[in-house]
C-alpha cells in the first residue's frame, strides 16, 4: 500500500509540476510576442515571401493594378457626371425662382 502511496504522491507532484511548468511556458511565450524584436524578425518573415511572390508575378499584379486604376477612373468619371447633373438642375432651379 505504501509502494500505491508513493506512486500517487509522485504522479501528484509530477502533475502540479507541469502545470507550473505550463504556466511559465505560456509567460515566456507572451514575452517573447510583445518583444519588437520577435514582431520585427515575424514581420519580416512575413514580408519576405510576399515580396517574392510580387515578383515571381508581376506582370498578373501590374494588369491588375491598371485594371483597378481603369475602373476607378471610370467610377469618378459617373461620380462627376451625377454631381454636375445635380449642380446643374439646381442652378436651373434657382434661376427660375429668381
């Protein structure tokens, strides 16, 4: 009975041990996140293949990016059309009343 004793007394403190052990673990990681240097070597880890992939794709990002800059062009362009139809009838508008 005292070998059982024994045995769960170690698996006890095993136990607690790991929880301690656990909860030093989840600091140290915290720590490690909030260090600019770790965000700082992540952002770049981060950066590097994405600034790879731009330019193993370049021509796909360019016709995009004109794609893009044409149908902006095109929305101001309606954007414009609207505003001065508006300005205008409230011009005609304003003329009729005076």
């Amino acid at each position: 009975a005292s070998g059982v004793a024994a045995y769960f007394l170690m698996t006890k403190g095993a136990a607690i041990a790991t929880g301690l052990l656990t909860s030093a673990q989840w600091l140290l990681n915290a720590a490690m996140n909030a260090n600019p240097i770790g965000l700082i070597v992540a952002a770049v880890a981060v950066l590097v293949p994405a600034l790879i992939w731009l330019g193993n794709n370049w021509d796909f990002v360019k016709f995009k990016m004109v794609d893009f800059a044409k149908a902006a062009q095109i929305k101001m362009l309606e954007l414009d059309l609207v505003i001065r139809k508006k300005l205008t009838a409230g011009v005609v508008a304003f003329a009729k009343v005076v």
